[in-house]
C-alpha cells in the first residue's frame, strides 16, 4: 500500500482562448489544484484538434449528413437536424446583434425539457458564450446566487418560469435583461427577434479548452457549486461512455427524465444522440405512466432516467408493448439489487448502473451487457481510472472500503471555490464523496456516500445497504435509510418508508419489517427506528435529499 501519488498535475499549455470575456479563465482554480487529466488514452481523446467548439461537431456537422432525419420529438412536433441548426443560427444572430453577447460572456438558459431550450444551448455554444443552465424548480434566491457567482448579465428563459425570474432580475446585481420564449404575446419575444435573422451564423472557432458551460451542483449539502467545463469535455463525455458502453446507432430513439439543465440530462438527452445522428424525446413532465405510454408510442429504444422511476414502473410494464426498448441506464442514485431484478423480470432490459457526477461532467464507472454484475456499479469505463482510499491517503486492498478516487479526460474545476476544490481534488485525483469497495475483479460496490455511513455502538452500517433489502419487501414502494440520534448507541439506523398500501402503516408493520431486515443481513444493521411518510424528499435530479431527513431524525424525540 501506497499513499496517494506526491506528483503534481502537469501545467496546462492553454491555447489562444476565443474570449473577448476573460471571467472563465480568470476564475479557474490554479492549475496545481486540478486534477491530473487523462487526455490522451483513448485514439479519439488523442485526435482533438486544439481548435474546437462542440456545437460545430454536434450540430453543424451532424446536420451536414443527418440534415432531414429527425432530431427531437416533442408533443407533436418533429424537429430534424436542419430545423435545430437554423433555429440555433437564428437564436445566435440575436444573442450578438440584440444583446451584444461576446465570447467568454455567461449566458443563464432556464426551461423545461423542450426543443427551445436545445437551439438556445446551442446558440450559446456557437457564439462562444458560456451557458449556464439552471433546473426550472429552482426559487429566486438560488437562480440569484448563480448570477453573482458567474456574473450573468443575460437570461434566456421560458415565459412560463417567469415569475421567479422576474424576481431574479430584481434582486440580482449582475441580471440586466431576460429573453422570453414561448410567449406569444409578448412582441420581443425570442421567436419574434429569431424571425427577422438569417438561418446561417459562422460558429465561432473557440479553442478546445475554452469553457463553453457552468454547471451548478445540486446543492444538497449547502450552496450550489459551479463547474468549469471546457468544449472538450462535452466531446470527451461522447467519446467515452456513448461510443464505447452505450454504443447507440443514427437508428435509436432516446428519452428519459433528467433535466436537461443536469448534466446528466445534457449527454443522455442532447449529446449523446446527437453525436451519432439519432433522435430524441423530450417531455417536460415525466410520469411513470407517461414513460411507458411514451415508449411504446415512440419506440424508445434508449431511456435514461433514475433508480426510483425504474421502481415505479415495474409494476405498470406488463400493460405496455416495450419490445422497441434496448438500453436502460439509472443514474442519481444507486441502483438497488431489488430495483435492477425487478425491471429485468417484467421487461427483459438489464440497466446499465451508472456512477457520475457534474464535477465530472457524467459517467465515469458503470457496466453493460454481459459485465453487468447485479449489485454492482461496474467498472471505470475507457478513458478513466479509479482506486479506492482510507481516510490518511492509502491504497487499500480489494474488498476493503474505502474513498472513491477518480481521474480521467474530464475534471473537477470549481468556480472561485478553493476550499471546495482542495477538498474534491487530492494529489491529482477526484473524490466523490463516495465510499465504495473493489473487489478481486475490479468491480466498485457501491457502500454509502460519506456522510451515509452510520456508526452505530461502534458497527459501521452502510445506509443504501439497508434500503436495497427493504425495498426487497413487497409492502414497501419506497425508502431512505439515515442515522438517528441515540443516547445509548451514539446512532441507530432509522428507515424512512413510503408503503404500497398508506393503511398498513402500523406498529405490527414495523415489527415485520425489522424482522425481515434482521433475516436478510446482520442483526445489526436493521433500523431500530421506522417512519412511514408519503413521500422522500428529493432533488429535481431524482436524487434523495437525506440531509433533510437526517435533520429531521436528529428533531424527532423517540
């Protein structure tokens, strides 16, 4: 065993950057706070050209040879290559020529998934500016903390969030002007000023390292942090996991629920489609009854959505025709042992775990096909590396837990954010935050986010651990496991449950719940505490949010 590796990441030559608006380069970390970089193990990562803007390899390229298949589906409308490219020509004419956007300036996009919102990212990209896209649920005072963070005097969103929006506007210092969309009323709507434009715009010829977007993390655990990505990682994210675990043709069909302001969102339902001429979804407001109509109507053929909707739809599968749907990937959360046996019964699709994270841009450990190993996230996909650490720097061996370590061709680079980046970025390496163990094979087993590990009268209970066999018993639809409080044990496990059937939330459930726990893993480990709720907290993303429940446990007197 080792500690972690003394080397320094190598200095970054930058190219001549294509910004007029040096704020993104101005504001990246030093370089001796970035990760080490992964650029050249894989031939594709190794024939970028330092001259690269990814709005040209997606969108202008792409509509060259697919300009009239279909791109995006929505409603009932059909957007083919040649329609995105105009309107994001148009979208781009009127970002420069109305709002005098130069390169290097921060542009805040706010929608929900539709094809809009595609043209104007993309419009973004072709100028050169850099989008910040933020999720449509997000309240006044955290769309007002991203533009003073990335000092955004430009809004490009859909009439119907306006209100909060017009809320930002006048407590932001930074906001100055929002263009509306989807508003037929208002005559200098973004249609409008598209409609006096020309449908070609020449695509700015930014340098590869160039950030091109900002991408705020959830905030879960305090105020949400920017993420600097350059336009060679958009490229690097379809170089790796699409081309070489999804593997999709110019035939698939893809859909899903994550935002597209997510990152997550933006590779399953925009970058990665795109980058092999196939089409795409796009809904605003996912169900799980509206994914399986969608599915059969559409003949998905890709969905990418997270661990609880796959749940939610087991049971619904049977009364569908989803004979089109080849691929699942969940991501957000860690995907249940339950979760991925039930889907695989009722539909004969095995998913594809995914591991990621916006620092990262997207997936960095996951398996596919016949590498899939029920229970387990997989393995580092092409292009990245991982180990797994204890908490004073050392390599541990296999089949111990410990910290996940990541590095690869895409990186951690916060915004102005040095006590968060020198917390994320050890030596060279990313850590997620994430315990998890390895086993002789090279699989990572998920164990908990740091924080979910409970320690309870000195046993260390995994959380996610717990959950996967509570969501085992067929009275339970739903579940997050936390540490509680305990003046005895220091903590207990306490379950936070949401029942099939609300009517069977009695102290007689409670008790058979624990003794089914008790019998499928250590005696231990089951929660001493359970609490039937109607529903988890959770983030737009799908994610659970457990410092909320864990705030609430710790307020609840037993």
């Amino acid at each position: 065993m080792s500690r972690i590796e003394t080397h320094m990441p190598a200095v970054h030559e930058f190219e001549p950057s294509a910004h007029v608006d040096s704020f993104a380069r101005d504001h990246l970390p030093p370089q001796e706070q970035w990760p080490v970089m992964l650029w050249d193990t894989l031939p594709e990562l190794k024939a970028y050209p330092k001259r690269m803007n990814c709005a040209a390899e997606l969108l202008d390229k792409q509509a060259a040879i697919h300009g009239d298949r279909p791109v995006i589906y929505y409603n009932d409308e059909v957007w083919t290559y040649t329609k995105l490219l105009e309107a994001a020509n148009r979208i781009a004419h009127v970002l420069v020529e109305d709002y005098g956007i130069k390169p290097g300036n921060r542009v805040l996009l706010r929608s929900p998934n539709n094809p809009m919102y595609v043209a104007c990212w993309f419009a973004v990209m072709k100028v050169g500016a850099i989008a910040v896209a933020t999720m449509p649920l997000y309240r006044w005072r955290e769309l007002t903390f991203m533009t003073e963070k990335a000092e955004i005097e430009l809004a490009i969103c859909d009439w119907r969030l306006r209100g909060e929006m017009e809320t930002t506007l006048r407590e932001s210092k930074h906001l100055k002007r929002i263009c509306y969309f989807y508003s037929e009323d208002v005559p200098d709507s973004l249609e409008a000023r598209m409609a006096t434009k020309p449908a070609v715009f020449e695509t700015l010829d930014t340098a590869w390292d160039d950030v091109c977007l900002i991408a705020f993390t959830s905030g879960t655990t305090g105020p949400a942090k920017g993420c600097m990505h350059f336009h060679r990682d958009v490229m690097a994210i379809c170089d790796t996991f699409n081309r070489y675990v999804l593997r999709p043709t110019k035939e698939d069909v893809f859909t899903g629920s994550p935002p597209l302001a997510f990152t997550f969102g933006l590779g399953a339902l925009v970058t990665f489609p795109m980058h092999v001429g196939a089409s795409t979804v796009l809904v605003e407001q996912y169900t799980p009854q509206k994914m399986l109509e969608t599915i059969q109507a559409k003949k998905v053929s890709i969905l990418f959505t997270a661990p609880t909707a796959y749940r939610a739809m087991i049971d619904l599968a049977k009364n569908f025709d989803l004979s089109s749907l080849k691929k699942g990937v969940s991501a957000g959360e860690t995907l249940p042992l339950a979760t991925y046996q039930g889907w695989y019964d009722a539909t004969g699709v095995k998913l594809i775990d995914g591991l990621g994270g916006t620092e990262i841009l997207h997936i960095f450990i996951t398996s596919e096909g016949d590498g899939i190993r029920p229970g387990a996230t997989g393995k580092p996909i092409p292009g990245y590396e991982a180990a797994i650490f204890d908490k004073d720097g050392n390599r541990v061996p296999p089949g111990t837990v410990g910290r996940l370590a990541i590095r690869g061709p895409v990186g951690c680079r916060y915004l102005d954010n040095p006590e968060r980046q020198t917390a994320y970025v050890q030596q060279g390496w990313n850590f997620t935050g994430d315990a998890y163990m390895c086993d002789e094979d090279g699989y990572y087993w998920y164990q908990a986010r740091a924080d979910d590990m409970i320690v309870s009268a000195g046993y260390n209970i995994s959380g996610p651990e717990v959950e996967s066999v509570l969501l085992m018993h067929p009275m339970v639809q739903d579940c997050a496991v936390v540490a509680a409080p305990d003046g005895e044990r220091g903590q207990v496990v306490k379950a936070y449950i949401v029942l099939r059937d609300k009517t069977q939330a009695t102290p007689e459930t409670v008790k058979l719940l624990q003794d089914f726990v008790k019998a499928e893993i250590a005696p231990y480990k089951y929660p001493r505490q359970i609490e039937f709720i109607e529903t988890l907290p959770r983030t737009e993303s799908g994610k659970v949010q457990r410092f909320v429940l864990r705030k609430q446990a710790a307020e609840t007197k037993v």
